[in-house]
C-alpha cells in the first residue's frame, strides 16, 4: 500500500474512533427528575427566577408546575395547559383581602415518571390566598400533600411522586443513577432562587475532549507523514 493509501486507511479508522467517541458524550448525557416553577403571562410560560417560597404573585396572576426530566432550566418541559387566569379562575370571585392565583399542575408524561409510577392528567385550580400569600402557599392551598426534601427541593405534589427527588437519570435510557450529588435547577425549590442552570450538561466529558483533541493530532501527523514520503 503507497504511503497515500496508508494514511487515508489511518484516517477513516481515527473517523471511527472519534465517532465513537462523540456517541460516548451523548450516552453519558444526564438529567434530572423535578418539579420546574413557571409563571405565566398573555405570551406564554416563562422559567421562574425563584423559588415559590419567594415569589409573592399579584392577584391574577397564573402559576405553573411542571413535572419532567431535564438537563437545566434551557431544555425545562413547560406546563401543557396555557396560563389563562380568566379561564382558572372564572368560578372564583374576587373577595376583599384575599388575592387569586390561578396554578396550572401539570405532572408531566409516563417517559418522565419514576418507574412504576403513573402521572395524573394535567389539572388546573384557583387558590384564593391572603395577599401577602408565596407561591407556595397557593399551592399548598389547593395541591395537597406536598413533599420537600431536606434541601426544600419540591419533591411531590399532591403525592406525586410518591418516592424520590431531584434523582439523577440517563440522558438516553430514562433509567435512575441515583439521587443527584448537585441538586436539579432549583425553580421549584421552596427557598434559594433559580441559577438558571443545574445538573450535568449534555456535552461530553473531558476525559472524552481529550480524546477527540488525541484523534485530531493522530490524523494530522498521519497527514504529514505521508507528504514527506512523497516529497
């Protein structure tokens, strides 16, 4: 074989390994299991800077939660139903010193649950609070029994899930790797506000860069080398 041919052979064999490479990065993408917080306005659902415990919403305002498997608050499910307070809250009058809340609850799909567990249909309800009410006064007012972790992570709403919080899941098989060490975006948490980000990203790993950046400079050399046995 020429010194050409045996470097285009190198090279398609070093493709292959980097493709395999780049596929590890991929499967060893990771998520988290959680409640994300949602507050609602005529253009839609926007990610909450807060925790529930923080934010004191003004009468008429929609606030949703939405239970579903994501890396961080950038790729976060939204709620399915839209925030439409008029539409909540129509049987719900408005009452001196007490404010309404419209909550959109929306447990999220069977890809999402823990296994063996179902989620309940979407439901929304209106929560007449006093006016000074958090978020998550509102909810527990109509979504009982709620259940936080130790670190005040909203683990369940109205029992669901009945175990588990924040837990840590493959990126492609859905399956649990237990408890996450850094905890889930934090919107839903009942204290601390939102980082905007959390978890594990999606991107590959150093140890996996490393290898792509081997591979790269295996090709180059391969490349030269071949040039200088034709020159």
């Amino acid at each position: 074989m020429s010194g050409r041919g045996r470097a285009t052979a190198l090279l398609v064999a070093l493709g292959a390994v980097l493709s395999v490479l780049l596929g590890t990065g991929t499967a060893q993408a990771a998520g988290y299991r959680y409640w994300s917080f949602w507050e609602g306005s005529g253009s839609g659902w926007a990610y909450a800077t807060q925790g529930p415990s923080l934010v004191r919403p003004d009468d008429g305002s929609v606030q949703g939660f939405r239970f579903a498997v994501s890396a961080d608050s950038q790729d976060a499910a939204k709620p399915r139903r839209s925030p439409d307070f008029a539409k909540i809250c129509a049987d719900t009058p408005a009452k001196g010193g007490t404010k309404r809340v419209a909550l959109v609850i929306d447990p999220g799909t069977a890809a999402d649950a823990p296994q063996g567990e179902t989620p309940p249909p979407p439901r929304t309800a209106c929560a007449r609070v006093p006016q000074d009410a958090s978020s998550a006064e509102a909810l527990a007012s109509v979504a009982k029994p709620l259940r936080y972790g130790s670190d005040a992570l909203l683990c369940a709403i109205s029992g669901y899930p009945a175990a588990g919080c924040g837990e840590q899941v493959s990126g492609t098989t859905g399956t649990e790797s237990g408890r996450a060490t850094t905890p889930a975006p934090t919107s839903a948490s009942a204290s601390a506000s939102a980082s905007g980000s959390g978890g594990s990203g999606g991107g590959p790993s150093a140890g996996v860069l490393f290898g792509i950046g081997a591979v790269l400079l295996l090709g180059i050399a391969a490349v030269a080398q071949a040039r200088r046995r034709r020159g």
